[in-house]
C-alpha cells in the first residue's frame, strides 16, 4: 500500500511540476518541427546538441501521466544523444542526456527504474559539465526521487533546495515557482507547516 501510494505522489509530483500552466494537444511546436528538419544535416557535436534541445522541448511542454508520448520521444532523442556523444566522447553531450533518461526512468517508477534514474543523474552531477537550468532540472528529479519514492524528505528538500538556487540564478521564474511548490509538499509531509506556507506563498509571489 505504501509504494503504491508513494507512486501515486510521484505522479503527482511529475504533473504539477513538470507540467505548462496551460495542456497543449500540439506536441510538436514550431520548435521541435524545425529542430527535428534539420537534425538530417547535422552530425558530430551539433547533432548531439539538437537532440537535447529536443528532449527539453518536448519536457517544457508538461508531463502528463505514465503513458504520454513524449516520454517515449525524450527517451529516443536522449538515447540517441547518449550513443553519439559516446562515440565522439563529448562529454557534456553525455551528460545532459543523462540528465533527460534519468527523467524517463524516474517517470516509469519501478524500484529498479526509479534506482537507475539516481544513478544517471548523480552521474551527470558528477561531470559539473550541465548548463544551469538542466542542472536545476537533475537536482529537481532527485528531490522528487528521495522525498516521493524513498519517503526520505530531508534529503530531498536538499536537493530541490539546490534545484531551486540554479532556476534562480538562469532566471527561470517558472521553474523556480514549480519547485517552491514541491517544496511545499515536502515540508507538509513531514509536518514543517511554517516552510510549507513560506514556500507557497513564494509560489503565489512567482
């Protein structure tokens, strides 16, 4: 009953914090129907780049739930990124796209899936190699792992605490509004009702 109900605030926790303000049918946006023309020219470093802003694309449009396509679409683009940067050895290539498959693992939330997705996160920490706002978003799906999946809210308000310093430093005011609220579902859970109503407020602030 307990990892089913700890699944169920996972899921939870995906959909308001990863998701838009406003669900859009369209999955492919000019953005992604331009990047994805022009990935047939590209190779090396550039195409491995034009994945991942394929993968954060298709992220910044919402998640929706254990079955929405684009989990499938992240998954394909940042394996893909993943081989290529390997056989380039482009590091920071590799690490962003860790980043993203540690996202899909996380949302398939098996134990075994959910332990792989910490693994390709830490590991893409680890590089110091990730821009700003993945960086945010790696340390984000680790709070989200150790508060809903390990029930442990002290380490992962730790690690949305962290999350929350690079939105803030990228200016990414909608991230930074999003994580304010996980962290208010975290402080709540462990009975921290003054953070909890800090936190949201600073979420109707944003």
């Amino acid at each position: 009953k307990s990892h089913y109900m700890r699944k169920n605030l996972l899921l939870c926790f995906i959909s308001v914090f990863l998701s838009s303000y406003l669900f859009s049918q369209d999955y492919e946006t000019k953005e992604i129907k331009a990047i994805k023309k022009s990935l047939k020219q590209l190779s090396g470093k550039a195409k491995v780049d034009s994945m991942i802003a394929l993968c954060e694309y298709y992220f910044q449009i919402g998640f929706f739930g254990e079955k929405d396509p684009r989990s499938d679409s992240i998954s394909l683009y940042a394996t893909n990124a993943k081989k290529v940067s390997e056989n380039l050895r482009y590091h920071r290539g590799m690490a962003h796209a860790k980043v993203f498959l540690g996202f899909v693992y996380m949302t398939r939330s098996t134990r075994n899936n959910t332990e792989l997705a910490e693994q390709e996160l830490k590991e893409a920490l680890a590089t110091n190699l990730l821009v700003e706002n993945i960086r945010g978003y790696a340390n984000g799906f680790l709070g989200a792992i150790y508060s809903d999946s390990y029930a442990n809210h002290d380490k992962g308000i730790a690690y949305l605490r962290i999350a929350l310093k690079h939105f803030q430093n990228c200016g990414n005011k909608k991230e930074e509004a999003l994580t304010y609220i996980r962290l208010a579902m975290s402080y709540q859970r462990k009975n921290d009702l003054i953070n909890a109503v800090d936190c949201s407020g600073e979420a109707l602030r944003l």
